[in-house]
C-alpha cells in the first residue's frame, strides 16, 4: 500500500514538472537568465506548488501520524551552516549549466537521450561522495 | 502566454499536491535529492521500497503524458555532455552536502516556513542565476 501512494505521489509529482515546463531545460534555464530573455513559469510553479503544499501540510499534521507509519518524518536541523550554504550554491552553479535540478534529471532518464544519463550518473557520484564527508564539517 | 503561466500554476499546484499526498500517507518529505540520494547510501532496509516506488513514477510520468496526449513534455538538453557531467556532479554534490534541492528546500521547506530552506533557496536561485548570466552573458554560451 505504502508502495502505491509513493508511486501516485511520483506520478503526480512528474507529471507537475511537465505541466509546468520544468522538464526543459530550455525553460529553466530562462527563468535563471533575468538578464536575458527572462521565462517567469518557473515563478508559477513555485508559488502553486509552496501555497498547496503549506495548506495541504497544515490540514495533515493535524493528526498525530501519517496513515501509513507511526510518525511525520520532520527536518530537525535549525540553524543554518557552511554546508547548507556551500551545498545551495554549489548546486545552484549545476543547476545554471545545464538546467536540471534532480526531479526534471530524473524525470528525463527514460526519455533517451545518452547526456542526461551522464547527468544522472554525475549526480549520483557527486552525492555519494557527498555522503562519504565526515559528519562535522562547516 | 498566459495559457502558459496557468499551465505552470496548475503543475506547481501538483507537485505540492504530491507533496501533501506523501506526508499524508508516509509522513515523509517530498525532496527528490534526498529520496534518491538516500538509497545511494544511508537508507535502511525497510526504509527503500518507498523510495523507489516514487522514483519510478517519476520517471514513468513523462511515458504517461506521451500515452495520454503524445508527446512525453521532456525537452532537449541544452549544453554537450561535458557540460552535462560537471552540472550533474555539481547539482549531486552540492544538493547532498545542503541537505535538499528545488522540492526539498524550495517547496516542501518553505512551505514549512523553514530559515533554513528558505536560505538555501535564496542562494541556490542566486548562484543558479549568476551562472547562466555569466555563462550567456560573459563568455557568451556554452557551445553545445
């Protein structure tokens, strides 16, 4: 069941990123050039996704626990930090060459195109030599 | 043009519908860097069937939209595939080492009205924008 839902739920998150033009880099790309010809979809999709999801959110934490698990999953760093800094602007830079965050990446991977699967495949070696930083380090 | 703007409200409004859905039903984020950064390493056995369920419904999404109306929706990369390598290590790196991307930070955080998220964000469009401007405005394009 858990399975499912998570599946619906990639569906739909997919098929967001289609509607709104996130799936080409083209677009997104357009959106970080507002020195150029500036794309403002990006901004459309943004401020639909953040006000469901704020309201939608709202609405679900008022039970004790998620249909499907003993507990909500919540972030549970508060302060910000070199690494939340570092890493925002190192994947800003990735982002700004290519135009592909990791949803559209991931999204594109069936879409056949060889260089999207060195972008995912880059992305997967960036992350896990990621992971493999000592825990403390700012 | 404004067809356009609609179409990409009613995309967000599904990607936070997506969003809702999960914590909904798994109490989980919908941060697509750290769903899949975490079966690279760090999830737990249990904890993995979920993860890659989603993924696989992202990735069928645009099969969907190319059965339902034709065309997948996914558009063509813009720059050759060095370019693309260093981005993805960048984006992989960077989105690991922050703790979340455009959905973790972006949407998720700060509909959560996170600081934090909403700094990352900040920096992550401001880099994002900075770079296309110095590589289409500076150097004058990527050669793709």
């Amino acid at each position: 069941m858990s399975r499912t839902l998570a599946l619906l739920a990639g569906l739909l998150f997919g098929t967001g990123l289609i509607l709104g033009g996130m799936t080409q880099p083209a677009v997104v790309l357009g959106f970080l050039d507002p020195f150029g010809a500036w794309n403002p979809r990006l901004l459309f999709v943004m401020a639909g996704a953040v006000a469901t999801t704020a309201i939608g959110y709202r609405l679900v934490w008022r039970r004790k626990a998620p249909w499907l698990g003993s507990s909500f999953h919540l972030p549970t760093a508060r302060s910000a930090d070199g690494r939340l800094v570092l890493g925002a602007a190192l994947f800003g830079a990735g982002w700004g060459i290519a135009g592909y965050c990791p949803g559209p990446a991931l999204a594109s991977v069936g879409g056949g195109d060889p260089s999207v699967l060195v972008l995912v495949g880059a992305m997967a070696l960036g992350s896990w030599l990621a992971s493999r930083l000592p825990a403390r380090q700012a | 043009m404004s067809h356009e703007w609609f179409l990409s409200a009613l995309g967000g409004v599904a990607i936070g519908a997506s969003a809702v859905l999960l914590m909904a039903a798994l109490g989980r984020i919908a941060g697509i860097s750290g769903i899949a950064g975490s079966l690279l390493s760090g999830a737990e056995k249990g904890d993995r069937g979920w993860r890659v369920a989603f993924l696989g419904g992202l990735v069928g999404a645009p099969l969907l939209a190319w059965l339902v109306r034709g065309e997948s929706g996914l558009g063509p990369p813009q720059v050759s595939w060095p370019w693309m390598a260093v981005a993805g290590l960048l984006v992989g790196f960077g989105t690991r080492l922050g703790g979340g991307c455009t959905s973790g930070h972006g949407v998720c955080g700060i509909a959560r009205l996170s600081p934090r998220s909403l700094l990352a964000t900040v920096v992550f469009m401001a880099v994002g924008a900075g770079t296309v401007f110095v590589i289409r405005h500076v150097l004058g394009g990527t050669s793709s």
